[in-house]
C-alpha cells in the first residue's frame, strides 16, 4: 500500500496535468481574433521590420527621445523662462515657446524637412521633394537612419527646430510684439534654421563630415543648428530691438525662480534625448553621449556656482541652474565624439565661461539680452565646438577615423589642430550667416508689422496688452 504523502504527489502532478492540458485547449481554441489578428499580424511586422532593416529597439528609442525634446519646449523652456521674466509678461513668454510647437510643425510638414533633408546642394535640400511630407514613411532612409523608419527620423529632427528659435524667444522677451515673433519665426527657420541643418547634417551638406560634404565640421546634436545659430541671432535681435524700458537701471528680478528652477530639472532630462538620440539607434554611440552630456552639465553647475561664490560672496541657487543649463549647451555638439574625461573638461570651462560671459561681457557692451541666451547657448555652443577640435575621440566614434575623404584618401577628423580648424571654420560661418540674416529678417518684419510694443503697452505688461489675459487672479 502506498504511503499518503505519495498519493499526494500523484494527485498534484495530475491536477497540474490537468491544469497545462486546460491552458492548451484555451490557447488553441481561443478564437481567430487571438490566432490571426495578434499572431499572424505582430508576425507579419516582424517580418517586415526584418526584410525592411527596422530595429523596434531602435525604433522605439528614437521616438522617445522624440519625446523628450519636444518636452524641452514644452514645459521645460517655457517654464525655465516664464519663471525668469517679471509677474506681468510670463505668459507673453511662455506663448513665445508654446506657439511654436504649432507653428514650425507646420512649416515642417510643408517645405522644412524637405529643406533640410531633401535632395539639393550644398547649402539647402529642395523645398518640394517631401512636400506634405511625401515619401517620408515608415521604409527606412539608409543615409540617415537604416534601422528606423524615416518617419521617425523626421519626427525627431522636426522637434529641433521646433526649440531652436524658442530659444532666441529669451533675447526679445517682455518688448516684442506678438504678430512680429510669428512673422520673424516663419522667415527665420526658413532661411536660417532649414538650410543650417541641411548644411551640417544634410546629404551633401556643405559641413557634413560622413555624407559626401566640402568641410568636415564635427556637430553632433547641434551646436552650430541649434545653439550657435540661435545665440548669434538672440544677440543681433536684442541689439535691434533695443533696451527694455528702464534698463539698466531698474531692477528686473525674476518673478517666480521655482519655475524656472523645475524648467532646468525638464531641460536636462529632456537633453538626454536631445543628444543621446542623435546617436539614431539604442547602441553604445547613444550610451556614451548620454553619460558626456550628464556629466559635463553636473561639472558645468558646480563651476559657475564657484565663480559666483567668489566674486559676489554667495552661490545662488539660479546660477547654478544657469551653469547646468551652460554645460547642456556646451556638450552639445561634442557629446558623440568626446570621453567621459573630456565632457567633465569641456563642463568645467562651460560654466566659468559662460558666468563671465553673462556677467562681465553683458555689462561690458550694454545690450539687453533679457534671458541670457547669447551668454549661455552662443558662447557656450561656440566653447564646445571649439574644445571638440582637439578633444574628438576615435575610441569614442570610430567613425571619424574612417569615413572622412579627401583626394580619395581616408583622413581622421579627430582632434588635432587640423580639425580645430574645420571647426573654426563652422563657427565663423554659422556666426556671420546666421547673425546677417537675422538682422535682415528684422528689417523685413519692422516694415510690415513693426517689432516692438508701445511704451504703454510695455508698461502695462505683454500679457494684458498682447494676450488680453493675466497668468494670476488672485
């Protein structure tokens, strides 16, 4: 006679018998909803991504970090400067960053993504070869992305220039007109920002070092598109449009730095996508600009919270936020070419830097630059493409020693004083182009629709005057 505690054994391997036959059964008959419709469908896409080259890992990368820039507009910036103006023209600010996430999507969707990625010269892709987006589907463009779909890509890029002329928004804030910024947007991606991209990072682009371009000019996530680009523009705006009323002599102080403090902790979570997704895939390209950009912004907060301790006798919790957002900008351009080493280097520089630029350089020349875009994005940006000419790492991307051609030759565009050079040369155009066309487009949009408010309606604040609304009613 068999022992109890073995019959209890048999009767529970055949109660789990009994229990994987009844999940069998229910799997095989489950409906053709569970068979054809989730199965064969998520097989067939698995197919297709295979034939197709499509990498869901990297996919699904891109589209976050698509996501994490469009949140640097919205509500990273648009917090990080509504918190730094005066009570009366915080949502005259924040409207200068939300409204051109509608805006610039638009003109994207038209003519921008062609302009900037299409087929063309050296200097600007034709306009109308992806009009209303045209050929840009979910089949990968082996020239920009080979495991994405080209959909992705542009969503992506697409969120760059949404930022990019949200950020020269903090040069002019609390005096220009409404209508004027929509005007001088449209004109300023059009004939700034669409060509610089197409320029440095388009097929054939005059700068672009690993798509058949002339100067080899290493920008991976934007330093001259982005950063430099806006910066000089920001100058040359603040300069035109003149002083605000009372300045220097008044005191401006920020209305509410807890906001602007919550928009830095957005900005650097969000510049997480804005450079580690330029590497286009999930490898290690991505890791590696993730970590430079985390640690040059860290080392770039604690320089210019000692520059200031020094000289004004305390670290103040905005300069700190300031600096961070200095190393941001400053590893941008550097993030997929430079060591972990390097990024803290290029972070350290960042801040002393940009604090001199913000505090001495400012008062030195008298503009009214009202947010420090200049100071921060346009000297910062301008610091970190030049310290890539020496720093750039083939161990880091090994593309740069074995993609550039000169005389049918392979020649490394790693850091030596050869590429210093290149990258002297990216500088100075995207300084002198970007700073002259501006200052064109300003006189365009003075003689249509004028560019600044009245001193009245300065006086009384852009939210009341240029929105008919107060950001509080209490």
């Amino acid at each position: 006679m068999r022992r109890k505690s073995d019959w209890q054994v048999i009767s529970r391997l055949l109660l789990l018998g009994l229990v994987l036959f009844s999940l069998a059964v229910s799997s095989a008959y489950a409906g053709p909803e569970a068979a054809t419709v989730e199965f064969r469908l998520a097989a067939l896409e698995a197919k297709v991504n295979i034939a197709s080259g499509i990498d869901n890992g990297d996919n699904a990368w891109l589209l976050v970090s698509s996501a994490l820039v469009l949140m640097m507009s919205a509500p990273g910036l648009i917090l990080f400067y509504g918190g730094l103006v005066r009570q009366k023209n915080v949502l005259g600010t924040m409207m200068h960053s939300l409204v051109l996430m509608a805006l610039v999507s638009v003109l994207w969707v038209l003519f921008g993504y062609s302009m900037a990625f299409g087929d063309g010269n050296a200097f600007c892709g034709n306009p109308f070869q992806h009009f209303l987006l045209r050929g840009v589907g979910t089949a990968p463009n082996p020239d920009y992305g080979p495991t994405v779909p080209a959909e992705s890509f542009m969503l992506f890029q697409m969120m760059f220039a949404i930022i990019t002329p949200a950020l020269i928004s903090g040069a002019v804030a609390e005096r220009m007109k409404f209508s004027a910024w929509l005007l001088f947007t449209v004109l300023w991606v059009t004939f700034v920002y669409f060509p610089m991209a197409h320029m440095v990072w388009g097929k054939g682009g005059w700068f672009n070092w690993a798509l058949g371009g002339t100067i080899p000019v290493l920008d991976f996530a934007g330093g001259t598109v982005v950063h430099i680009s806006s910066g000089t523009s920001a100058l040359v705006c603040a300069l035109v449009l003149g002083r605000r009323l009372g300045y220097p002599r008044e005191q401006m102080p920020p209305h509410n730095v807890v906001l602007s403090l919550i928009g830095t902790g957005l900005l650097w979570v969000g510049w997480f996508g804005f450079n580690a997704g330029s590497a286009v895939n999930a490898g290690k390209l991505a890791t590696s600009a993730f970590a430079a950009t985390h640690f040059s912004a860290a080392a770039a907060a604690l320089s210019w919270a000692f520059c200031e301790w020094l000289q004004k006798g305390k670290p103040s919790v905005l300069g700190a936020a300031s600096g961070m957002v200095a190393g941001l900008a400053t590893i941008t351009p550097a993030s997929g070419f430079v060591s972990i080493p390097s990024a803290l280097i290029i972070g350290l520089a960042a801040g002393a830097t940009c604090y001199f630029a913000v505090s001495r350089l400012k008062t030195r020349f008298g503009y009214d630059d009202s947010l420090d875009v200049f100071g921060v994005h346009g000297v910062g940006s301008t610091l970190g493409m030049l310290m890539l000419g020496f720093l750039a790492s083939a161990a880091i991307n090994p593309a740069v020693a074995v993609t550039w051609k000169s005389a049918g030759q392979l020649v490394s565009v790693a850091g030596g004083i050869g590429q210093f050079i290149n990258q002297v040369k990216g500088v100075v155009f995207t300084m002198l182009f970007a700073g002259s066309a501006t200052f064109i487009i300003l006189k365009i949009v003075n003689a249509v629709v004028g560019l600044r408010v009245t001193e009245e309606d300065e006086t009384l604040g852009l939210d009341l005057a240029q929105h008919g609304e107060s950001a509080y009613n209490d």
